[in-house]
C-alpha cells in the first residue's frame, strides 16, 4: 500500500518534469506520437523487445493533472511483466472494490477487493502525472528508444516503405521517418484528424465536477457510488491517503463558479457523507463525457491507440486500461514483422481483435454511468428495489460481487483458432498468471518462464509430448517457449529445452484440470491463441502458420 503524504508533498508529487530532448535518430522502426501513459507504456512494450523507437511529444513537460485514476489487473500485470511494477510500489492505492449505495444510502451492491488470474486485484489506484514519470523514467533503460518532447507533428506523408513526418520544435523543422507510427495524441488526435478517419458517436450529457483531495478521512478500500438522484457522487481511493470526489451537476449549475472552494464546501456539507471535513483540495475541473470510436483504428501502417481510437465515460474505470490493451496487442505483432517471424497479414487483425472489445467496454462504462446517475427520483426508486430484489439471490449476488457483470476481455477472431461457441474454453481469452514450482524447487510464474514470447503449454500431459509441436516452422521461426503444468504432486519426466511445473494455487489447478490433455498456445500478450488436443493442435498451427507466416 501506498505511503501516505501531506497536502504540500501531494502536490510537490504531481509537479512535471522536463522531458528529455532526443538523441536526434532520422528514422526508427516505429514512431509513437503522444507520451501520456498508453504512447509511455507502447515505448516500454517496445523497448523491451529491442525494437528501435522514437517517441515525440509536444509538450516540454510531463502532466500535471491527475486525471487517469484506476489500472486494472491486466494493466498491473503488463507492468509487472515489464518490471515497471516494483519502482511503483510507495505511488499506488491498495486494491480497492466498489459499493454502490442507494438513495437511501444503504448499499445494493458490494464489491470486495479480490485478486483475478492475472494475479492482482480488480482495481488499483495510480496518479496519472507520478505514473507519467515512472513510466518516462523506465525508458531509460532502453537504448533502442529515443524520447523527445517539446515536438510538435505538423504533417505526415504515408509512403509504401514506411511513415514520413514532419515535426517543429525548439530548434526548427525536423523529419523523421517511421516504418510504423502508433497514433496516441489523445482524443483530439493530429494522426486520426490528418487521415480523415471520422471519429463517431456522442457527447454524453452528464457533466461533472471532479475534486481531488488530499489527506482525506475517508480510507474504505472501496470506491464508493452515492446513487442519490438529488446528486449523484462517486468516492474513489487515491494514492498518499487521498480521494477523488465527481459529483454529477445539475443543468442550471454554473460550470466555472461551482469549481470554487466555497462550491466544494457546500457541496460536500450538503450532498456527501464528508460533512465538516476539512477539504484540503489539489485540484478540481468540471469534465464533460462522450462515448466514441474511431472508424478505422488501422490505416496501412497507421494504427490508433488509446483516447486517439476511442474515448468513454469514467464510470467503468476502464478508459486508460484499454488503451493498454491497444499497446499490449499492437507491439507484440509489430515486433514479430519487422523480425521476419510472421507476415503483414498480422498486422491487419489488430482491428479484428480490438473493435469487439473496445465497444463492449464502453457499453459497459456507458451502462454503468446511466444507473449510478439517474436524476428521477421514482427511476431511481425503481433501481433500488429491483437491486435489492436481486441481493436476495445468492447466485445473483455472488454475480454482482465478483463483478461478472463486467465484459471480460476476449477475441472472437483475429491470430487464434477457434472450435465451438465463443465463451466455450480458453481460446480468445487471457491465460491466468499461473504460479509454479518447478523441477528445481523454484517458484516462478508463467510469465517469468515465458519473458515476452509465445508459449506452448502442456496442461496434464508428458513432457514427451511437446517435442513434435515445439519442432513446426512456426515454432522455431518465432522461438516458442513450452512448459508442462503437472496438475498432481510427485515426480515428472521432463524432455530438453521443455520445463515441468507444479500448480501452486489450489482453485487455479482445479480450473486448469477441466484442460486436462490439452496443448495451449499462449501469445505474447498472454491472449490463447489454440487450445486442442495433440491431433487437433497440429491442424490449428499449420491454419495460423499457413495465414500468417512470411
């Protein structure tokens, strides 16, 4: 858990710093314009497969405005994958759940912090301006990527061989050249604007007035929605001991003058459970929603990624966590290419594989939004009646409080086999951080064993029986990994190259044992791509390999 800090280090944390001026590299494999935290987290995932990068930004500074809050377990295991996690530990909240109360103020549904397969809780809090600077400072470690802000794009030209742009910055005109370019310049993005790709859908209109406090007194490991339709307010742990308050305004609010710390106070004495605190306040911004998508998130070697592609409303907490999903599939593919592991036509199915997901998130943000926030009273009345209804079920509640409610992320098409109906096995989804003991009495999880690239897995089986997979073209030509999951005690055959592990976790070896006998393809970014048996495997690889492969 987080260190707590004063008012005055709060905001001493949230200070920018200069970002660096670049090493003055032409070209690079892959230019990532916009350095908020998906363009930050992009360099990192590319730097850590050693793919020569460039990342320009036009301010001069890093944020100043905490504005991002929430990372969820994918995001932390994307970090802790990438060794960002631990120099983070003193600057994020504990894992924290969600209550949603009532108008009467009694809760109607409860979430409690609990850990997922990806081995970290649902929710975690962050400071977008700290994160920005932990993930600038981790690029450091990369000498193949080049970080320059104070660079402004003010023209770009697509070419077959590769992305030329034009850029003007304290020194003058520059050009730079990108065989790739990933767009993430925010939801006013130059890239997607410049190529005329047509941002659609709406403005919700749900304005709100979001405060960020410091040593605040309330400390409940929970985020808390006060569904009151007189006015809505959302209670959200920050890290250092603080609170970030939204409350919901009205239409005849005055937008500039309830920002004020006289407005705040009233606010909070009259329409919050915080009555007499003493509000010692960061920041406070009235913010507007909308609900958009891109119509193409990929043009030729153009891809868009984050706000740039898309945008949502706060109310699911999934804005910038999917932004890290776009980074998490993109890198991986692009990296594959330009080793001459696979073909271009890998590229194609980031599209494929992104817009499902991106639109079912923000349905579900926009969902959730409309039920915390109904200004009718009898609506409202008739939301808590059928919630409370609904906590008399225990399956249903069980439902609730784990959050089942929520769209899970999966691929439906794209680089993956799939027999069967799209939620039948593992296929399409993430493959849980599973922790083993190994043959040599070491822990380790997964992803240790697997560092950043494919993994054959053995889900029951004999050692032996990975050797004629590992050696397909496919396998060797993108370095696959393989491991074997024992699913009982006691000692294993193990074959070279072809590690044997123990499942530590007792709830994870029963969910692996209903896979007994199967061989399953894990990608980079933890996504299955085949799950078969031994027959069926060999057919699924040669459909992957006869698509995507050079």
């Amino acid at each position: 858990m987080a260190s707590h800090k004063t008012f005055e280090q709060f905001r001493e944390a949230l200070k920018p710093v200069g970002g660096p001026q670049g090493k003055g590299w032409s070209g690079a494999d892959v230019v990532i314009v916009g350095a908020g935290p998906i363009g930050l987290t992009a360099a990192n995932v590319l730097g850590a497969l050693g793919i020569r990068t460039i990342l320009v930004e036009r301010n001069v500074l890093t944020s100043d405005l905490p504005r991002a809050l929430v990372v969820d377990d994918e995001y932390m295991r994307l970090l802790d994958n990438l060794g960002i996690l631990q120099r983070m530990h003193d600057d994020i909240a504990a894992p924290f759940g969600i209550y949603f109360y009532s108008s009467c103020g009694r809760p109607i549904v409860k979430v409690v912090p609990f850990q997922t397969p990806n081995g970290f809780g649902t929710r975690t809090g962050i400071v977008q301006p700290v994160f920005e600077k932990i993930l600038l400072t981790q690029l450091q470690r990369f000498d193949c990527v080049d970080v320059r802000y104070g660079s402004t794009l003010t023209g770009l030209t697509e070419a077959p061989d590769g992305v030329h742009l034009d850029l003007q910055t304290a020194e003058g005109r520059q050009k730079i050249t990108g065989r790739y370019l990933l767009a993430c310049d925010g939801a006013r993005s130059f890239v997607r604007s410049h190529l005329g790709i047509a941002f659609e859908g709406k403005r919700i209109d749900q304005p709100h007035l979001v405060i960020d406090l410091a040593e605040f007194p309330d400390q409940s490991p929970f985020s808390r929605f006060f569904c009151n339709p007189i006015r809505p307010l959302n209670s959200i742990p920050t890290p250092y001991g603080g609170r970030r308050l939204e409350f919901m305004l009205s239409p005849d609010d005055d937008q500039q003058a309830v920002a004020s710390p006289e407005s705040i106070r009233r606010l909070l004495d009259h329409h919050s459970p915080y009555q007499g605190i003493d509000a010692k306040i960061i920041r406070a911004v009235v913010y507007g929603f909308s609900e958009r998508v891109a119509r193409r998130l990929q043009r030729g070697r153009i891809f868009l990624l984050g706000d740039a592609a898309h945008v949502m409303p706060p109310f699911g907490a999934q804005a910038m966590n999917t932004g890290a999903r776009d980074a998490n599939n993109i890198c991986w593919k692009i990296a594959d290419v330009l080793a001459g592991r696979a073909g271009e036509e890998l590229l194609e199915t980031y599209e494929t594989e992104r817009r499902p997901q991106v639109e079912a998130i923000i349905r579900y943000s926009v969902t959730i939004g409309r039920l915390a926030n109904i200004r009718s009273k009898p609506l409202a009345l008739l939301r808590d009646l059928v919630f409370s209804a609904l906590n008399l079920v225990p399956s249903t509640r069980r439902f609730l409080s784990g959050m089942r409610y929520m769209p899970k992320p999966w691929l439906e098409r794209g680089f993956l086999i799939r027999h069967g109906k799209r939620h039948a096995g593992l296929v399409g989804r993430v493959f849980p951080r599973i922790g083993l003991v190994l043959g040599d009495g070491t822990l380790k999880s997964i992803d240790e064993i697997s560092a950043n690239a494919f993994i054959l897995v053995g889900i029951g089986l004999d050692a032996k029986r990975l050797q004629e997979p590992m050696r397909h073209p496919m396998a060797q030509r993108q370095r696959w990994k393989a491991i074997v999951i024992r699913l009982e005690d006691g000692a294993a055959d193990a074959a070279e190259t072809i590690e044997v592990g123990r499942i530590v976790d007792h709830d994870i070896r029963q969910t692996m044992s209903a896979h007994r006998g199967q061989l399953v393809l894990v990608r980079p970014d933890r996504y299955v791509a085949i799950a078969s048996d031994q027959a069926a495997f060999a057919a699924d690889v040669d459909v992957l390999w006869r698509t995507f492969a050079l």
